[in-house]
C-alpha cells in the first residue's frame, strides 16, 4: 500500500469531539463530494470510529486507508483514498 499520508489530502475533515456514528457519517458525505484519486485527511479523537466504523467503511468501498495515531494527543489522522 501506499504511504497516504505523504500525498497532499484534496480535503480535511475535523471531526474533533465528535462521537459515532458521526465522524463516519460525516466521512462518507465528504468523500461522496470527492474526485476519483483524491485523498482525504479526517482528524477524529474517538476510538471506535478511528479503529472500526471508518476503516470498515473504507475496505468496504475499495478505497486505500492509512491510520496514523497521536497518542500524545489522543487523537487519529486517517488518510483515505477514494478510488
């Protein structure tokens, strides 16, 4: 797989604070807006989302996904690819 997070996001999400189903609810909106081959940034702070809902969703779709977790912050970046 490819390093996502060291492409240029077309968009980023903040769904800071946010707790499910929102930040995946948000995500799918977002990406439906979205170009084939873009990349998408989403900044989320709540584990099941980041570790379960949007990974899933994003396997689910075919899209390329990459987490990188801040755990100093606890918080996520997740670099989707939409395809």
């Amino acid at each position: 797989m490819s390093d996502l997070k060291s492409e240029t996001p077309a968009e980023t999400l903040d769904v800071l604070g946010r707790v499910c189903p929102y930040p995946l609810l948000l995500t799918k909106k977002q990406l439906e807006k979205m170009g084939s081959g873009t990349v998408l940034k989403v900044l989320t702070d709540a584990p099941a989302s980041a570790e379960d809902s949007i990974p899933r969703y994003a396997e689910k779709q075919g899209y390329a996904f990459q987490s990188v977790k801040d755990d100093a912050n606890g918080r996520w970046e997740l670099y989707i690819k939409k395809s």
